[in-house]
C-alpha cells in the first residue's frame, strides 16, 4: 500500500516531523509495543528515498535544462555577435560605395567645370580674334577709302591744272 503524509494520523508519536530524522536504531527504541512503528518508518524511509529520488532526478533535469539554455545563450550571443559583425561590414561597404560615388561625382563634376571654363575661354579669344579681324578689316577699309579719296583729290587737283594750263594756254595763243 502507497503511503502519503496526509493519511498519517497527527496523535501518532511518528508523525512527527522530528522524528522522522532520527537514526533507525532510535527509532526502533521508540517503537510502539504492536510494532505499528517499524512499518511506518519503512513506509516512511521509502518516501523519503523515492522523494529524495524525484528530487535529484528534478535536480539533475533542471542542471541539464540549465546548460541546455546556456548552450542556447551562447548560440544567441554568436548570432548576435556575428550579425552586429556583418551589419558593419554593410556599414563599411556602403561607406565605401558612398565614397566611390562621391568621388567619381566629384571628378566629373571638376571635368564639366574645366570643360565649361576651356569653353568660356576660347569663346573669349573667338570674340578677341574677331574683334582684331573686323579693326583691321575696318581700318584696311578706312585706309582703301583714304587712299580712294586722295586718289579722287589728286585727280581733281591734276584735272584742275590740267584746265588752267589749257585755258592759260588759250589766253596766250588768243594773245
């Protein structure tokens, strides 16, 4: 028959919880005169084993529960670990390409600039050189008309000789 502490009588001199942690041999001192005594410290010494059992089979599955979630800790902690590793090995490459991009950015953007301010100059010397051309052309032109007048006005001059010399002539043959 299974025995439970609640079906223990409470008068009975060995349900005491004291007595109960006495050595065998002074428990058999104390035994009642039928011998009622000696089965419920059997009774209760196979209790105790099977309670003293459960209690290191619980102890032993809560060690093992234990280290199993230690090994899973430790799991976690690497994944962890080896995710804030490669979130900064995205950080640094995207650093990296930002830097790439910057500075092929920047390059291009000094390429369009040296572009722009080549463009700027040569436009400058297109207007100078044409600014030059159309003066000398002016100026072959002003000289051309110039020399056109003066060439008019030394020929009215000799044709206006040429007149007095011929009227002066005719005044001297009519003389």
């Amino acid at each position: 028959s299974s025995f439970s502490p609640s079906s223990r009588p409470a008068s009975a001199p060995w349900a005491s919880p004291l007595r109960q942690r006495l050595p065998p041999a002074a428990m058999a001192e104390q035994a009642a005169p039928d011998g009622t005594m000696l089965a419920g410290v059997e009774a209760n010494l196979t209790a105790a084993k099977e309670s003293r059992k459960r209690a290191e089979l619980d102890a032993q599955l809560l060690a093992n529960r234990i280290a199993l979630l230690k090994q899973e800790e430790e799991k976690a902690w690497k994944k962890i670990e080896e995710t804030r590793k490669r979130a900064t090995e995205v950080m640094e490459l995207r650093k990296q390409s930002q830097d790439k991009f910057q500075a092929k950015e920047d390059y291009y953007k000094a390429k369009w600039e040296s572009i722009r301010s080549a463009q700027a100059q040569n436009a400058e010397n297109r207007d100078k050189s044409k600014a030059a051309r159309d003066q000398t052309k002016t100026g072959l032109l002003e000289q051309k008309h110039a020399n056109a007048r003066n060439t008019k006005e030394q020929s009215q001059t000799l044709l206006y000789q040429k007149k007095e010399r011929e009227a002066q002539e005719r005044q001297a043959n009519m003389e």
